[in-house]
C-alpha cells in the first residue's frame, strides 16, 4: 500500500503551518485559520522544513505541555528563523521563541490557568509590532494556562501586552516579525483570539483569505485527475454517509464512471436505506454504483453472538472480505475492457482529524505513528490510496457537498456506525429483531424530523433490549421486548449531552412504537452522555 504525496492544497492556497508541540488546543488554531478563509495545515513540531515541498507564508509555534529548559524537551528546527516568514509563537511556542533568543525561561512560582485581563501595550509612533492588536480594544479578555514564565524580556524584544500576573503576556521582536503571546488566542474562552489570529495572518503574513469549498472543488478535480490520469480505474465504498458521499460526487465529477462505487448491504442497515441511497447516488449524483446484496451473508455470521464486541469484528471482517471479492471482479472486468486502464487506485474518505490525530506531537521519545486505513487490509491488491478529503474538517466537507449539489437531507446526515443496526440490539441479532429496532428506529427518526429537530440534535437512534417487560395492550396482558430511544447533542463528537425532547414529545413516538412495532410494549429514553 503506497500514499501518495502529490502536490495538496498548499500548492494553490497560502499557507499558515502550525507546529504542534501537543497541546490539547492546537487543531484549534488550525480551524480558527480556516474559518478566517485562510487555508493553513498542522504538522509535528519535529518537522524539518527542508523536508517540505512547499513554503508556509507563515509560522504558529503551537502550546504544549513541556518546559523549554527540560533536558528532553521538544525543540523547533532553527531554521524556522532563517525562512524569513513571520513566527507566531503560543504559550510553549512563545517560551521556545524566548528560549532560542537566550535561554530566559523558568519555572513560575504558581501555575496561572483561567481567564486574565490583557492591557494592550501600544507605541506612540508607528510600528509594526503593534499589527497584531491593532483594531482590539486596551483591555482583552484572554485564557491562560502556564506554569513557566519568561524571567525578563529577549534582546530586542518589546512587550507589546501583559496581564496582571504576567508582565511578559505579549511580545514581540523589533526588528524581525516574531511575535508570541503567553496565552491562547486560539480558544473561545479568548473572545477576540480570533480577531488577533486574523491580524497574524491576514495583516502580518499577507495571506490571501481564498480558501474555500467553490476553490477547493475546482482545484481538487483538477487534481485527481493529474493524479489518476486519463484511464486510471478507482474503487471505493460508499455507505449512504456524509463522508464516502461528497467523496464519491467528487470522483464523479473528476473522472465520471472510472469511479467505481460499492454499496455493501449488510442486511443492519435503516429502513429502506440501501433502496434510497442507491437512488440519490445514481439517479440524482450520477455515480457508478454497484450494490452488493449481502445481507444473508452477514446475518447467517452473526447467528448465535450476543457479545457486541464479536458482533463489531465479524461485521467488518466479513466486509473487508465482501469488498474485497467485488474489487476483484471488478478489476478482472476491466482488465478485459479495450477501453478501461486497470483498477489502481482505493478512495478512502480519511477527514482532516484523522490526519491531524496521526500528526499531533506526543511526546519527545515517540515516533509518529502513520494513519492506518482499511485499505491496507485489501490483501493482495497493491492498490494506491486516494483521499481527496484528508485536508477537510467536518464542517468544510459538509459545505463541500452542499456545492457539489449533494440533498440538504444527506449533507446534514447524522453518523452512523458501520456495523449498524446489529450494535443497537442487545443480544443475539436475528432477521426478526433486526426488523423490530429497523421500525422502532424509523418511527423515532421520522418523528424528529416532523417535529423539525433533526438538525439541532447530532446523532438519534433506537436500541432494542431483549428484556421482556409486562404491558397491557388492548384487553391482554402482552410480554414483550423494550426500545430504548437515544439522542445526543454534541459539536466536536468528543463529548455529548442528551438531548432534552418534551414529554408531548417523547408521548406520541412511545406511543406510535408501541402501537405500530409487533413485539414491543415499553419505550424508554435513555440518559447516557455519549456517542456511537
Ligand atoms: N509547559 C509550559 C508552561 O507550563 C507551556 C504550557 C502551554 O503551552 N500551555 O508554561
């Protein structure tokens, strides 16, 4: 399995690079860049910069959880201060700047972390060091989180802001465009970082703000292309989702029908999916699809097994295998086709916090671990990894299907897991319960919608328990399974909240649950905090 390392977004879009020295907030910068149209990529703070193929317009040294004067600490390549582009360093970033330009780092006598009031230290005559706080007010409110501080002032270092427990808050070089602050513009808890974000890359990097999906979708086709040429063959799996859609559209758009799509049915998907999916993509998206039927298949395996974790492994075993016999075919096929190049390439719809979680700095004794995919799972088909959304945030890939024309309705899609309906039923997974929670789920989903929640809630479904519960149902007393309903808020998928439905509400789904899915005669909703 080879990846590529053709020439990405930083060949057409300035570039912010960010240095991850492993604070927990820097993909942040990198999103607060973004959202500003300002394209920017995070890499480890180990990164040599005559290892890079293109040149940033400017550096953010990122916060990190090391002191600059540890034996072991992480340090930058010195040559980010011979490139000649402004250096934005943060928290660690601003210590290593301070610590490069003579050692002056120690460890405070308490640690600082919450919010502080920054006073803005501004020249009387014009200069640059004022750009990055220009249009701010004197006073800020900023977040910190330290514990080391500088012990005095660089050479030729100014203070450009402090706080009350940090003189040093703020500076920066007189006479080159180095800057640092000791606290996080990055984080909400910092109302005007972003503002200050845009003075650095904006005012002081003279970066154009362009990056957006009407740019990237154009530049990205052209790109595919130059990278498949012009009889390359590309496979790769869809399942109904955000993700595997808008990359598919995009290979679409890119190649036409050299694109191969596969829909493996796996028997566990919702109501009527596989049917409508097969719809949008080909009638409405015009994408090459096949959809594999192998819901038998699935099912006959998971006869028997109760155990969720057995359940997970042989649902994606089984379709590693099933994939992997379609791509066979196909590749035989068009191997016989006068017209058709073979198939050498597997899309994969990797996102931006794949990448960044393979590239974030762990720490001074790891190296960094490679992104592993399910595409080095295909044995024997040496085929090379397209992912034309490895660049992309969530919300950058949902803008990008809204302007490849993706339905609203699939753009704002919630999640939802691969091995489907078979985890949201308790106990062993039989055709017939698979059809009770398919129904129970359905009745849920189709509620929020009318109800006009769908969009404010990030992920809803139905789990069936196979617990029998006493009810009465017209003049019988019925003994008979539970659906537990689930809905969670959440904006970064790492954390959620349950989300707060009205009892009319949750009155008229139990009620339709239980008067339309044979089988079941209680619905409860459940409380717990998190995701799947
Ligand atoms: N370890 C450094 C300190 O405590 C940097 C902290 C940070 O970057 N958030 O000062």
């Amino acid at each position: 399995m080879e990846t590529k390392d053709t020439a990405g977004p930083q060949e057409t879009f300035d570039t912010i690079l960010v240095l991850d020295f492993g604070s927990q907030y820097t993909h942040l910068i990198t999103r607060r860049l973004r959202e500003l149209n300002v394209y920017s990529e995070m890499l480890p703070c180990t990164q040599k910069l005559a290892d890079l193929s293109w040149k940033p317009k400017g550096i953010i040294l990122s916060g990190g959880p090391y002191s600059v004067y540890a034996e072991d600490a992480p340090h930058v390549d010195p040559a980010v201060f011979d490139l000649g582009v402004p250096l934005l360093g943060i928290c660690y970033g601003m210590q290593e700047i301070a610590w490069h330009h003579g050692k002056n780092v120690l460890a405070g006598e308490k640690r600082e972390y919450g919010h502080a009031t920054l006073k803005v230290h501004r020249r009387t005559e014009e200069s640059h060091v004022d750009a990055l706080l220009q249009g701010l007010e004197d006073d800020i409110e900023v977040w910190m989180s330290h514990g080391d501080k500088l012990s005095h002032l660089p050479p030729s270092f100014v203070t450009i802001a402090s706080t009350p427990n940090a003189p040093f808050a703020g500076i920066a070089h007189e006479f080159r465009p180095y800057y640092c602050f000791q606290f996080h513009p990055e984080v909400t808890h910092t109302p005007r970082g972003k503002k200050i974000l845009e003075n650095f890359a904006v005012v002081i990097c003279k970066a154009e703000q362009n990056w957006t999906m009407e740019k990237f979708v154009d530049k990205e086709i052209l790109r595919i292309r130059a990278m498949v040429g012009d009889r390359g063959q590309v496979i790769g799996a869809v399942s109904g989702g955000v993700d595997s859609t808008v990359a598919a559209k995009l290979m679409k758009e890119a190649i036409g029908d050299r694109f191969h799509a596969v829909l493996v049915d796996n028997g566990l998907m919702r109501l009527d999916e596989c049917k409508t999916v097969h719809g949008t993509l080909t009638k409405h998206l015009g994408i090459n699809l096949t959809v594999v039927d192998a819901g038998k298949r699935f099912l006959d395996l998971l006869k028997g097994v109760s155990d969720p974790e057995k359940k997970r492994k042989i649902i994606g075993n089984t379709f590693i295998e099933v994939f992997q016999e379609t791509a066979k075919d196909m590749a035989a096929a068009a191997a016989g086709s006068p017209n058709e190049g073979e198939i050498e390439w597997l899309l994969q719809g990797t996102l931006y916090p794949d990448v960044i979680e393979s590239v974030s700095f762990k720490g001074p004794s790891q190296t960094i671990k490679t992104h592993h995919n399910v595409g080095g799972l295909l044995v024997g088909m040496h085929l090379k990894l397209i992912e034309p959304l490895r660049e992309l945030f969530k919300d950058e890939v949902r803008a990008l299907g809204a302007n490849l024309g993706i339905p609203e309705d699939l753009v704002w899609r919630h999640p939802f897991p691969g091995p489907g309906i078979a985890i949201r039923i308790l106990g062993e997974v039989t055709p017939e319960q698979v059809a009770i929670a398919r129904h129970a789920d359905h009745i849920f989903i189709e509620e929020i919608k009318a109800a006009g929640l769908y969009r404010q809630i990030s992920q809803a479904f139905a789990a069936l328990l196979p617990v029998k519960a006493v009810g009465v149902m017209g003049d019988q007393r019925v003994h008979e399974q539970i659906i537990a309903l689930r809905a969670v808020e959440t904006t970064d998928f790492m954390t959620a909240d349950w989300f707060p439905f009205d009892g009319q509400f949750l009155k008229r789904v139990s009620r339709r649950i239980v008067n339309e899915v044979n089988g079941v005669c209680r619905v409860v909703y459940d409380g717990e905090h998190s995701l799947d």
